[in-house]
C-alpha cells in the first residue's frame, strides 16, 4: 500500500509593510510648521534691521541671497538621496 504524495503548498503573500505611526506621520507637519515660523522671525529680523539700518540693505541681500542657495541646494540633494515612495 503505498501513501499519496502530498502536494506542495504555495508559499504565502508577503505581508504588507504597516503603515508609519501616529507619532511619525504627526512630526513631519510639526517640524515644517516650526521651520516655517523660524524662517517668518529671522525674516522679520532682517528686516528690522535693514529698515534701522538702511546700510546694510546690500550685505544682507548678499548673505540671504547666500543662504538661500545653500538651502536650494540641501533640497535638491535630500529630493535626490531620499528613497521614492510607490
């Protein structure tokens, strides 16, 4: 007498990756917001100090100016080496 061969069962669907946190999904808005607010204060700065001081318009033009590639650059990097969602 001989026994039936089983037969081989499929593997099992990969299970789905679960989707972020409460906490991580919330500190993205959190820290654009801060940015934000900081940007709006340093702004409000500048300008105080450029309307105290009219002088000192062309220096500060030249370091916002400055900075401001420096950030269009860090962009364009973090946009480039962070990993695509699908």
């Amino acid at each position: 007498m001989s026994q039936p061969t089983p037969t081989p069962t499929p593997d099992p669907l990969p299970l789905p990756t679960p989707p972020a946190s409460g906490t991580t999904s919330a500190l993205v808005p959190l820290l654009v917001l801060v940015f934000v607010l900081l940007v709006i204060v340093i702004g409000a700065g500048l300008l105080y100090v450029t309307a105290a001081h009219p002088a000192l318009a062309m220096p500060l033009t030249v370091a916002a100016a400055g900075v401001t590639i420096v950030f269009t650059i860090t962009g364009v990097l973090i946009a480039l080496l962070s990993p695509h969602r699908r």
